[in-house]
C-alpha cells in the first residue's frame, strides 16, 4: 500500500504492443510525481527512457549507476534509466514538475530480472510544468510487451 501522501492519477496495463506509453493532461496540484512501471520488451534489449511534454530536442541531461559502472550524458533528447528487457521494475521521482521557475529533476531506481539494478538523475532544463510524460524504448522497433504496468501518483505538498 502507498504512502497517505500518494494519490493515484493514472494506471495502464499494455494490452496490444506499443513503442511508448504516455500518461497526459497531468493535473498541477502536487507538488512532485511517482511514475512505478513493471515493464518488459518484446524482443531485442535496450533501456527504460523518459520524455516530457512531447519535447524531443536536446534539453535533457543524465548520469546513470548501474552494477558499479556509470554513464553521463550531457545535450540528449531524453532521460535514460536501465534495461527492460527481463520484466524491469522502475520507480521515477518527477520533484517539482508544476514549479515554473525551476528545472525538472527525475530521480529514478530500477532493475530486473537479470540482476541489473541502478540509479539515474536526471534534469529537464526547462521551466515548464510537467503536463505529460512519455516512457518508450531507447532501441527503435522495442515494443512495450502485453501485460506491462505503468501507474503515476501524485505527491500532496506536506
């Protein structure tokens, strides 16, 4: 069971194959957003990534851990987390997404079946309130498989 504090917004269940999902008309009232997706691939490998409010330019930086190994990215047209390939389990933490005088920060923790854990940041440099959040696969032709889970809650201001 969640926090008090967790309200749910949104829940999909992948129900045919899909290259992304999106929750939309995300509503400002929180002060941040959890995204909890339970997701796997359809075929091939390839990393879990997060867009906003449809922007694919360049505005977007990260560094990821994962089994003791990191990556930084600086100038990507997304936030990059770990690989979904074997049924991966990925928590977001979206701080401040209606705040519009600061940049968006996700914070994300995931692995999967493969043993594969790690942690990701990453900004959006934009001040834009959050209004929508895209999750697809980094590898073009990756499909989210039937069955895969993806819930957004909101956070109330304590």
């Amino acid at each position: 069971k969640m926090a008090l504090t967790y309200e749910p917004i949104a829940q999909g269940i992948v129900s045919s194959l899909q290259a992304y999902f999106e929750f939309s008309n995300i509503p400002n009232t929180y002060t941040d957003l959890v995204v909890i997706a339970d997701c796997k691939y359809n075929s091939g490998g390839g990393d879990l990534n997060w867009r906003v409010n449809g922007d694919n330019s360049t505005n977007y930086s990260w560094q990821r851990f994962e089994n003791a190994a990191a990556v930084r990215v600086n100038n990507s047209t997304m936030i990059n987390t770990t690989d979904a390939l074997n049924n991966g389990m990925f928590v977001g933490h979206f701080m401040n997404y209606a705040n519009t005088s600061v940049n968006k920060v996700v914070l994300t923790q995931c692995g999967n079946v493969n043993q594969n854990v790690g942690v990701s940041v990453g900004t959006w440099r934009s001040n834009s309130a959050i209004t929508s959040i895209q999750i697809f696969a980094e590898l073009s032709g990756n499909q989210w498989a039937v069955g895969s889970r993806f819930s957004l809650y909101g956070i109330k201001a304590a």
